[in-house]
C-alpha cells in the first residue's frame, strides 16, 4: 500500500530541491574573491547562530539541552557536512563547473546506500543494487580519467569524498545525541561546523587570501539566508519526519537545477558526456530511491550482528 505524506513534507523537499539547486551556482561566485573554508566557515557560524539565537527561546525546551555530549555530537554532525562536505566542495569549485560539481555531488544516495548497507546491515533490492553499480560506472565516465578532460580532476575527486562525507553525517545523525528539536540541531551543527571551517581556515594560511566583493559578498549572504537558514533546517527536520530515501531524492533534482543555472547565468558549457553521464548517474538513484524502502531481512553490518533489531531513526 503507498504510503502517503503531508503536505509540510512535500513543501520541505520542494524547498530543498530549488534551494540547494542554485546554491552551486552561488558557491562558484563567493570562491571567486573569498577563499572556500573561510566562506563556508562565515556562512554556517552565521546561520547556526541566528538558527540558535531564535530556535532556543521558543517552543518546548525540555529536549534541548546542550551539554558536553550534545556539542561533540554537534562537531561530528557539523564536521561530516560542512568542513568536509561544504569546504571540500567550495575548495572543489574553484576549478570545477557549478554543474559537474553537482553531478557529482548527487551522487550522496549511492554513498547512503552503500554505507547504510556495509554499517548497519540494511539489505538492498537486487534493482537498487543494479542501480548502485550504475551509479558508480557512471560517476567513472564522467570523470573520464584516460580522456582528454575539461575540468580538473583532484576537485572531482574531493567532489565525491565531500559526498561520501555529507552521507556518512546524514546517516550518523539518525542516532546521534542532538538536541531534540530539528531547528536547535540545525543550529547547532551549523555552529560546530562552521567554527571549524574558520579554524581550518586560518590555520591553511586563507586569511591572507580575503579580498571579498560586492558579488562575493552578497553571494555568501545567499548562501547564509537561503541556503543554510531555509535548507539546511528544512533538510534536518527531514531526516526526522521522512524516510531517509525519500529524502535523498533532492540528490537527482539539486543537478538538473545547477547544470541549467550554471548554463544560463555562468556560461558553464553542457557537454555531452555531462549530459550521459548525469543520466546514468541520476538514473541510478532513482533505482536506489525508488526500491529503498522495500521490507527486507536485514543482514550483518558493521555495527549491527544477525539478529540484533536495528536501532528506530529518531523523531523530532
């Protein structure tokens, strides 16, 4: 029987889709005059505070409580999406297209499901494992390591590990000891995060590199209004009141967005190994989203043994 959902869902994953769509595009901008860790660094300190400055006073705190535990869990969370995914991206997009970026970054399902599997034991269906291969052979085309190539290929490669790092957070976050409420775990992993964008920042010498624009500028206040006040809340209260796979279907929707806004408005060329190798890979997810959640015996994980119940995701 399909299972229905209410319409704050569907509103919060439209919004991810068109939110974190045009945000390659704004990241290409601000790495222009404002070195990435840095960048990434000010927008989420930002956001995470103004998320925690509003979100703290209001509404039933008894679950809020941010001790010692929730903070490190905080740095962990914070540290998997935004110094490694988001400052690897940004870092990444200084040489690589807003559109390839994207491609390569939709590629967060196959990663979830592979760690989902290799962790925790959750069984694929033999069509989601066809499409895990193809997204993989996919991602390899794309890359075209023995070709010619038009774009550079260490930031493909970080393209991918911040990928691989965003479904490793996502994933740890299900039973992490965050503050209850979607809105002060937003903030607080935005804040975490983003103070080690900074540290790692200064400490890679950016500082000496900051000669921000009024592009760059108004850039990062997108990034900060946009995309990390509106999505990244919207994307965490997600993870709590939706199915993982349903979630992740913004990862085949965000790259169509960002090869069309990077074609209009950057003047990024559309190639047509871009073209072939986005449908693999994005087909691929569709396979793995479509048959996610199919009720199968789970299997032996890392960190689950046969026959051990899996833990519940957690509910805001």
């Amino acid at each position: 029987m399909a299972v229905s959902y209410g319409p704050r869902v569907w509103f919060a994953l439209a919004t991810i889709y068109v939110v974190w769509g045009s945000t390659f595009m704004a990241v290409t901008i601000a790495v222009r005059d404002v070195p990435p860790l840095l960048a990434m660094g000010f927008r989420h300190v930002t956001a995470g505070a103004l998320i925690l400055a509003w979100a703290l006073p209001r509404g039933d705190r008894r679950g809020d409580r941010i001790g010692w535990t929730q903070v490190r869990a905080g740095f962990i969370f914070g540290g998997a999406l935004f110094l490694l995914g988001h400052g690897g991206l940004a870092w990444a997009q200084q040489t690589v297209p807003s559109g390839v970026a994207a491609l390569l970054i939709g590629s967060i399902p196959l990663w979830m499901a592979l760690l989902d599997r290799v962790f925790f034991g959750k069984r694929l269906h033999p069509s989601a494992t066809l499409g895990l291969v193809a997204g993989f052979l996919g991602l390899a085309f794309l890359f075209d390591p023995f070709g010619a190539g038009s774009f550079d290929r260490l930031g493909a490669v970080v393209c991918v590990l911040s990928a691989l790092a965003w479904a490793a957070g996502s994933l740890y976050s299900r039973g992490a000891p965050l503050p209850a409420r979607p809105l002060v775990s937003a903030g607080l992993a935005a804040l975490c995060g983003g103070v080690l964008l900074l540290v790692a920042g200064a400490a890679s010498g950016e500082l000496g590199d900051l000669h921000p624009t009024a592009d760059s500028l108004g850039a990062m206040g997108y990034l900060v209004v946009v995309g990390t006040l509106v999505g990244f809340t919207a994307y965490v209260w997600l993870l709590r009141n939706a199915p993982i796979s349903l979630v992740s279907t913004y990862a085949y929707v965000n790259p169509v967005i960002a090869v069309a806004l990077g074609a209009l408005l950057l003047d990024e060329e559309i190639t047509a190994q871009m073209l072939l190798a986005g449908a693999i890979i994005l087909g691929s997810v569709a396979l793995i989203v479509r048959k996610s959640g199919a009720a199968l015996e789970p299997g032996r994980g890392l960190r689950r043994r046969r026959g051990v119940p899996a833990e519940a995701s957690p509910s805001a």
